[in-house]
C-alpha cells in the first residue's frame, strides 16, 4: 500500500500574495494580452498563424513554451471544445482515456490493460528498480516485486492481467490521495543511489511562477495551490493511456476551468506520469479578441533527461519537440470549431 505523507492541512497562500494578486490582475486588464505574454509576430497571429512566445523555465530540468493564435470562432465554442476533448481528439499517440466522477471509484481504470503487444514493458515492471525506467515511490516498486515473484508458473496472459491489475491500484492509490489531499499526497518518485523527484514541489513552482496565472487568472492560481479546497473552477480528474517516446504510459490528469471576462482560462496539470517525463502543467487561455477569440497556450513539462551535461542543447531540442506537440494540439482545438 502506497503510504502518504504525513498531511498538514491545506497549503496557505502567504499572505502577501492575498493581497498582491487581485492588484497584479487588475494592472493586467489595462494591457493588451500580446503584450503580457509578449507575443512578438502579432501580424502572424493576426493572420491566423499559430505564434510562438517565450515561457520562462523555473528550474533546469523544465521544459517550457508559449503559442497563440487567433480563431474565428466566439470563446463558447472554443470553450465547450476544450470540454470535450477536442485536445486529444485526433492524437495518434493516445490508446485510452477516462474520467474520474466524483463519486467514481477504481473502476473508472478498468479501461487500462496491458496487451500482447506490451509485453516487454509488463517484463520491465516485474523487474523494476529506482532509476530513470519507471516513475514509482519505493514502496511501489516493492510491491511490483513481491507480485513478480508468485509470477514465475502462470501464462504469459496471466502475468500481464495480474500486472495490470497492480499497476490500476497504484494508479487509483495516487489518484484517490491527491483528490482527498491534494498535492501533498503525490509520493515522490525513487531514483537510484537514494535520489527522489518531487513532482508536488514541481507543480507548486509551475503554479506560483505562472504568468499567465498571475496576470489573468490569480484565482484559479490559488484554486490549484489550495485543492482540493473549494473553488469557483470546474475540476475534472481523469486518466490517459498515451504512447511516450515509443512506449505506453499512463497519466493522471487534473483540468480546472476558470470562467474570465468573456472566456476562460484552463489549467491541466498531469500530476503522475508512468515514464519519460516527471510531471507537466499547461495553462490555456480562451478570451475574446477582435471578430473572434484569442487562444493562448503555455506549457511546462519537467523532465531528468535535460539536466546536467550539454543542458543547453538537450533544452533546446526538447523545446522544439514540445512546441511540435503543443502546435498539433493548436491545431487539433482549431479544427474543431471550423
């Protein structure tokens, strides 16, 4: 069993901040939102391009970037696109996905199981140790290990029913602690020689650094440092099954939508992710602009692999890797309002 950390209440803003954001907000509303997110190719955006801007990277081992684009189309449409899925629709890489309700229980992961196909990836499981392969606490792997080893004399499609089954607990375990405790429950990823991730410290930096939060949406900034207290946003948890770097993983996904002047701001924050990649937040605004709606979406996605040793060029390259998959979603939401 996955064991929490020792709870402590909801997390407090400081209290300056209480007082600061609101002014930040209204300062914000006397500009226009190109310049806020510094949105240079504004004749590219008004042509419908999707436009690249800057998102700054709070530590090194995040990932971060920003695109825009104009749409024809008023922010209900867009709004209710979102709603719907219109940002996985279409993407190749997605094998599953489904929603948590709120009074849903481990069922709701009945829809994830590993195939024939997967068996190499369940193999890898039943061996798994810290390091970089898996993205498990220690007790976790443990437990993958203990069951590994009743596995020796059942079929090969036994042992990847047994394996699912264990992997869905871990999931529903991690899942059922952030929504009664928020991120303080998320248990921190073991890595080899005793290192840890911190994916709760991750998405509090991602949240508190957010200018695209602080500018526009201070309160679904606090909703998202303070859940699961109650707020004015909509929340939404669910699951994906999605191939990553060639291999499958799921990722447990938290989506609160903030209604803002005219359109909205959502917020997704993927909370576990199985591999490649430590945790990620998006950040998509939806507000009306000239004869239609200004789209804005920013990113940041932690990951071990661009650390360290030619930091710059790994930075770099998995910048441009982002921003490929942010433009197919940009695309993707466009279309579905054509």
């Amino acid at each position: 069993m996955v064991m929490f950390r020792k709870f402590r209440g909801l997390p407090r803003l400081p209290t300056w901040m209480l007082f600061v954001l609101p002014v930040l907000a209204a300062a914000a509303a006397d500009r226009p939102v190109t310049e806020v997110l510094g949105i240079a190719d504004l004749g590219g955006l008004d042509q419908g391009e999707i436009v690249s801007y800057d998102v700054r990277e709070p530590t090194d081992k995040t990932l971060a970037a920003g695109l825009a684009m104009y749409v024809e189309a008023p922010p209900e449409r867009l709004i209710a696109a979102v709603r719907n899925g219109a940002l996985l629709m279409g993407d190749s890489d997605v094998i599953a996905a489904g929603i948590f309700l709120p009074a849903g229980g481990p069922e709701a992961l009945n829809g994830f199981e590993f195939g024939p196909s997967d068996a190499e990836e369940a193999e890898a499981l039943s061996e798994v140790e810290p390091g970089s392969e898996f993205n498990f606490s220690a007790a976790e792997m443990q437990g993958f290990r203990a069951l590994a080893r009743t596995l020796a004399h059942v079929s090969e499609t036994e042992k990847l029913r047994l394996l699912s089954r264990r992997y869905r607990e871990v999931l529903w375990q991690r899942l059922d602690g952030y929504r009664r405790y928020g991120a303080d429950a998320i248990e921190p990823y073991a890595r080899s020689g005793g290192a840890t991730v911190d994916v709760a410290a991750e998405l509090r930096t991602f949240t508190e650094q957010s200018a695209v939060l602080r500018h526009y949406a201070p309160e679904l900034q606090a909703a998202l440092l303070r859940f699961p207290a109650p707020s004015d946003a909509a929340s939404t948890l669910q699951w994906v099954e999605r191939k990553v770097e060639g291999r499958p993983t799921v990722i447990l996904v938290h989506q609160m939508v903030q209604p803002k002047a005219g359109g909205a701001l959502v917020a997704v924050r993927d909370f576990y992710v199985g591999h490649s990649f430590n945790s990620s937040q998006m950040v998509l605004g939806i507000l009306p602009y000239r004869q239609g709606s200004l789209v804005f979406y920013s990113h940041c996605t932690s990951t071990d692999q661009v650390a360290g040793v030619g930091a710059g060029l790994k930075h770099a390259i998995g910048r441009e890797r982002l921003r490929a998959v942010m433009f197919g979603r940009m695309e993707r939401l466009k279309a579905s309002v054509r």
